[in-house]
C-alpha cells in the first residue's frame, strides 16, 4: 500500500513539475510574440509618422497654392479639406472591409508563426 501511495506522490510531483514547465513555456512564447510584434511596430510607427507629417506639408502648400489660384486662400483649404472627405468617403465605402480583413489575417498569421 504504502508503494502505491509513493508511486501517486511522485505521480502528483510529476505533474506539477510539468504543469509548471507548461506554462513557463506558455509565457515565454507570449513573450517572444509580443517583443516580434513590438520590434516590428516601433519602425512601423515611425515611417507612418514620418509620411504623415510629410503629407501634412504638402497638403498645407497645395492648399496655399490653390488658394492664391483661386483667389482666396481659404477657398484653397476648403478645396483640400472637400478633396479629403471625399476620398475618406469612397475609402470607407470601397476599402475598409477588405483592409480590415487583410489586417486581421496578417496579425493573426504573425501570431501563430
């Protein structure tokens, strides 16, 4: 009897043992995902910011520039600010659902790699 109940201790120890290891391991690979995502956001980040500020610009300049061809430089921004509502609209209404879906393939195939 007393072989048995040493063979379930050591049984029960064995599966601790494991259950701990299991979800050490579980934790590094969280770990290893979100530093792979991570490293491959910051840059990411970086040039959006970098095109967006140079965006940005250029809008500014065309929206000066139109104004003084149109007589007004706030008919100039206007015409900019209408040019962007406009392709936010068409963008929403053509793009959005297969970007979304082309993102959320792409986020779930970096996590399961």
């Amino acid at each position: 009897m007393e072989d048995y109940a040493r063979l379930f201790e050591t049984l029960l120890e064995r599966v601790a043992d494991y259950f701990k290891t299991t979800v050490e391991l579980v934790r590094f690979k969280a770990v290893s995902k979100i530093t792979e995502l991570g490293s491959a956001l910051i840059p990411n980040a970086f040039m959006i910011g970098m095109i967006a500020s140079a965006l940005l610009f250029l809008n500014v300049g065309l929206a000066i520039w139109l104004g003084y061809v149109l007589g007004n430089v706030c008919y100039g921004f206007l015409a900019v600010g209408a040019f962007h509502a406009l392709l936010t609209l068409v963008f929403r209404l053509f793009f959005y659902k297969s970007l979304k879906r082309m993102f959320s393939r792409q986020l779930i195939k970096a996590l399961l790699k």
